[in-house]
C-alpha cells in the first residue's frame, strides 16, 4: 500500500479530478487520462469547489488507509464506525446520495451492526485478499537521499513474491532504474510535470491543518495501539504518519502565528474563506473572496452547481474538439476523394490512349494482312495458265 502526506494527497487530489473533467465512472476517467498533469486547473470557482470538498476528504484519507488495514471491512467514511451492507453500498455510489443522505445517524441509526466486508476482497478479486503485505512511502521513493532504498524496499518485496519473483531484474539494475525514472524523469508523465506546478505554493488555513491534525492523530492512536502494534505494516504507517504529522503541526504554526498568509488561492475551507471575506469587506467596502458564490445559495447547493458547471465546461470542451476532429477528417476525406478521382481520371485517360493505340496497330496489322492475302490470291491467279500449260 502507497501511503502519501496528507497534505500533498489532498493538493493534487483535486488537481487530478479537473484533469480527468470531474468524472464519475472508471470508463469516463480513462477517457481522459492523457490529459493527466498536462496543465494547471483554473482559478476562481475551483478554489471555492474545493473548500468544500478538502474537509469531507481528509476523513476520506483515513478511511482509505482503514480499507486496506482491514481487509476491507465495511465503514463509514465520516464517523468510521463500522457499518451495514446497505449503508456501504451507498457510500460507494455518493453521485447519487447527498451528503445528508449518507449520514450515519440517519442511515444506520442505532442498530446493532454485524461486522460486513466487502465482497472484492473476500471473493477472490485481490489475490490473497486486501491487507497490504507492506507500506511504501511516496516521499520517499521521490527523495533524492532515500529514494534508492525505498525502491530496494519494494523491489525485494516482489523478489520475494514465488509467483512473480522470477522474473524481477537482478539488483545491480535497481539504482539505474530509480535514477531514470526519478531523477531524470523518463517514463510515464507525473504530478512533478505539471506546468507551473509546485505543492508548497498552495496554503492551508487553520481550519484545514486542524482537521488533518485530527485525521492523523486517530490514525496514529489506533495502529499504535496494542490490536495492531506487533504487525510491521502497523508500525511503518504510524513511522510515516508522525513524521507527515509533525510537518503539518510546523505549517499551524505558522499560519497561526502569521508568518505564512493565506491568500483567496489557498485551500481556506468555508469558515476562513468567510472570515477572509467579511475582513477584507470591512477594510475596503469591497471582496475579492468568494464563499457562497455569485446568487449566495446554499453552501452545499452552490458547491454542486460548481461541479456541474465544471463538468460542463469539460463536456463542451470534448464536443468541440470531436466536431472539430469530425471537420477536419471530412475534409482531409473530400482530398483524398478528389485525389482519387483525379488519378482514376488519369488512369482512365491513359488507358483509352492506348485502347485507341491498339485498336489503330490492330487495324493496321489486319488491313497489312488482308493486302498480302490479296496479292497472294492475285498471284496464284495470275499463275494458274502457265501450270495448266506445262501439264498439257
């Protein structure tokens, strides 16, 4: 399992969902997966969009790592509680359900509640199940110092594996492979490519920093809690999870203290993206700091509208680019169609030239035929006396 900092996660999170126009299936992301960190997602109401979206998100990040940890047993995204059957199967459908209508309380209530899996890990859909054999860091693999040692990590994780082991390059080859991908960039395209792309330039507010401070902490207690503290998988997530906690516990600090300043751009979150608003109304009569958007709907309402408005905007940009595909291939068509015509027209004349050839050599050749018979037949005419004579 590839555990990543929270912080950086949720950054290029968002990015990514813009890349992929918002999509809501698996065959409509794989549709746009060559636009993947091939440029920066638009301001204004993307930032907006995303406020709403960070703090749901970072109970999303534990959950993720709980799935795995588990073996897939059934929970609620935001309580974590272990759930019903019927609940899950409506957290993993929230294109459907609002928020509301996913809540716990509501859903679940107070029954009791049978501890469920999901079905994908008990079935035989991941091979030997769900739990991770081992945790590797992102940061890690990426840094420059540890990167070759991560690499080596993963490398004899799958050396070690009997059904694909045998066919792991030799360990000589490792650094030089880390080296090209890493340092030098071959390969596949990735977060570090995106143009004017850099994670530190995007703030957090208070309020953000403070719910994954709150997300990390609840990881940190259960997995080093004595259920969980004799498994290694257990021990490298709250290694990698301290050092990612006390990085962000660094950045409260200095958002609180005021040495890091938090712009329109950053990730506020609702309640500072109003705080920010009404001080900046109250200095200059005037906000450039949008929270609930230009008709001052509903949070939730205008956050959706966002994304449909998003969606749209990607949908309009794909039409546009298949009619003009369409438009282009229809006339590239018309040239080859005149292209063809035009060599048919000439093949055609070329063969009627020499039709009318070999009918002139045929007639030629028939009329110097009939000539030769005509004085062959005049000669034997002519002939005929003198034997008649002689024989007499």
């Amino acid at each position: 399992m590839m555990v990543r900092n929270i912080r950086r996660s949720l950054v290029e999170y968002h990015d990514i969902l813009w890349d992929i126009g918002y999509a809501k299936t698996w065959h409509e992301a794989n549709e746009h997966l060559g636009n993947l960190y091939t440029e920066a997602p638009p301001l204004e109401d993307f930032y907006a969009w995303r406020d709403k979206r960070v703090l749901d998100e970072c109970n999303w990040y534990g959950w993720f790592i709980d799935y795995w940890m588990e073996g897939g047993l059934m929970r609620d995204i935001f309580t974590h509680k272990i759930t019903t059957p019927k609940h899950w199967g409506m957290l993993m459908q929230p294109t459907i359900y609002t928020r509301a209508e996913l809540d716990y309380d509501r859903v679940v209530g107070d029954q009791v509640v049978t501890p469920s899996y999901d079905p994908h890990c008990t079935n035989g859909d991941v091979s030997g199940g769900c739990k991770p054999i081992a945790v590797v860091s992102a940061e890690k693999l990426r840094d420059f110092d540890e990167g070759p040692e991560e690499t080596a990590f993963i490398a004899n994780i799958l050396k070690n594996d009997d059904r694909i082991g045998q066919y792991v390059i030799a360990p000589e080859a490792w650094n030089c492979i880390w080296k090209e991908l890493i340092q030098r960039g071959k390969g596949l395209r990735t977060v570090y490519q995106r143009p004017g792309f850099v994670e530190d330039d995007y703030n957090f507010s208070r309020e953000m920093l403070e719910e994954m401070m709150k997300e990390l902490n609840r990881l940190i207690d259960k997995y080093s809690g004595s259920a969980w503290n004799s498994k290694p998988t257990a021990n490298r997530i709250v290694a990698l999870l301290k050092v990612h906690r006390t990085q962000i516990k660094k950045e409260l600090g200095d958002v609180i203290s005021g040495r890091r300043k938090l712009t329109s751009k950053d990730f506020l979150g609702p309640e500072e993206r109003r705080r920010l608003q009404v001080k900046e109304e109250e200095e200059t009569g005037n906000s450039t700091v949008s929270w609930k958007g230009k008709n001052n709907k509903d949070s939730v309402e205008y956050f959706n509208d966002l994304e449909h408005k998003a969606r749209a905007e990607k949908r309009k940009k794909r039409r546009d680019a298949r009619v003009k595909k369409r438009v282009e291939e229809r006339r590239e068509a018309r040239k080859l169609e005149q292209n063809r015509t035009r060599v048919e027209g000439d093949a055609s004349r070329v063969k009627d030239g020499e039709t009318r050839a070999l009918v002139a050599n045929k007639t030629k050749v028939e009329g110097g035929v009939r000539r030769l018979k005509d004085d062959g037949t005049r000669k034997t005419d002519v002939d005929m006396p003198k034997r008649k004579r002689m024989t007499e």
